[in-house]
C-alpha cells in the first residue's frame, strides 16, 4: 500500500514539475541567456540599432523630399 501511495506522490510532483515549474525553468534560462548575450554582444546591438534608426530616418527624408518636389 505504501509503494502505490508513494507512486502517486512521485507521478503528482512529476506531473507538477512538468506542468508548471518546467517552463519557469525553461523561461528563466531563456532570460538568463538573453541578459548574457547583451553582455557579451550588447555594443553590437546597439550599433546595428543606431544604424538602423539612420538609414529609416535618411529613408523618410528622401521619401519626404520627393513628395515635397514633385514636377506637378
């Protein structure tokens, strides 16, 4: 009787595990990682961030100034 009722108890913390506390592991790695790589790679980041804000905002000048020089 003892072996089933500790059967249950495992395959219920088993099952609890895997249903809830798995996935707080899992995301919690995922952060962890993320906060690492911008660690490592943020300079990287934030250069390709700067660059990208430039060429949008040399994009929506040049769009800006065909709209504004149209031949009518």
């Amino acid at each position: 009787m003892a072996l089933i009722g500790f059967t249950i108890i495992i395959g219920w913390l088993v099952y609890k595990f895997f249903t809830k506390w798995l996935w707080w592991f899992i995301g919690f790695g995922i952060l962890v990682n993320v906060i690492a790589w911008f660690e490592v790679y943020g300079w990287a980041a934030f250069v390709l961030g700067c660059f990208a804000i430039a060429i949008a905002l040399f994009a929506l000048a040049i769009r800006n100034y065909h709209v504004q020089h149209q031949s009518k």
